[in-house]
C-alpha cells in the first residue's frame, strides 16, 4: 500500500498490508468508524535499466468500516415471581428496567422482549393470560382459577 486517507482506522501496531500473493491483511482500530481511500501498486525486482519500470499504474481502492450492532441489555428486578391462584391479573410495572437498545447511537431501534415459558405446571395460568413483558418491561399474567 502507497498510501492510505484515514489511518486511524487500523490498528497502529498492525497496519495495513499486501502480501506478495495478493492477500489484504488489516486490524481494525476498536470503536472507530469511516471509510479510507487507500492506493495499490505492485513493484518487482527488476529494477529499472533500460528504461524499465518496476513500478504498477496505481490501483485506488476503499476501504468502508461500518458499525456494529450491539445486544441490547437489560436488568431483572428479580429472578423470582410470586403470585396466589385466583388472585386475578398479576401486573408488575419495571419488572425488566435499566432497558437500553445499545450505545447512543443505536438509541433509534425498537425494543420488544421475547418470552418464553420453560417450566411449566399445566394449568398454571388462566387460558390464553400465560406471561408478557411488554416493551417498557412490565411483567403481566393471569394466575388460573384454583
């Protein structure tokens, strides 16, 4: 590589390279983003007598480093529930919370909880009431009749 447009990209310690194969080898710098023009030029070792060129024509190429989406998060307010038969809708608003899509620049994505019952006594739950947690982390079910 002759010449790379935005070197904060990589890696200082490993920077951009080309191996005599063709091989384009990076490490990207953690937690940048962007884009860099970079240029390739392949040289032999034949020198330059007679009016030789060892040098290629320069092959301009982009280099695009985009971001990555990290896992939201989320926090229970506790790891168990205790709710009596016939008890009527069991509603406990936060019962997910310090919900976070990601970073801030990830502030944009919808959030939806995906729940699912592992254990179960059959019956446990009135018909078609079983456990929700809604998007701002309310958990919500219905006890069935005793």
């Amino acid at each position: 590589l002759t010449s790379l447009s935005h070197p904060a990209l990589f890696s200082a310690a490993l920077p951009p390279g080309v191996s005599a194969d063709g091989t384009l080898t990076l490490t990207l710098a953690a937690g940048v983003t962007g884009s860099c023009e970079a240029v390739l030029s392949l040289v032999d070792d034949g020198g330059r007598l007679k009016r030789g060129r060892d040098v290629s024509v320069a092959a301009p190429f982009k280099i695009v480093v985009g971001l990555v989406n990290v896992a939201p998060s989320f926090a229970l307010r506790a790891t168990q529930v205790h709710a009596v038969e016939d008890q009527g809708k069991y509603d406990e608003p936060g019962f997910a919370q310090d919900v976070s899509a990601g970073p801030p620049d990830e502030d944009w994505q919808a959030l939806s909880f995906s729940l699912s019952v592992v254990s179960s006594v059959e019956g446990l739950f009135a018909p078609g009431a079983g456990p929700t947690i809604d998007a701002s982390g309310a958990l919500r079910f219905t006890p069935a009749n005793g």
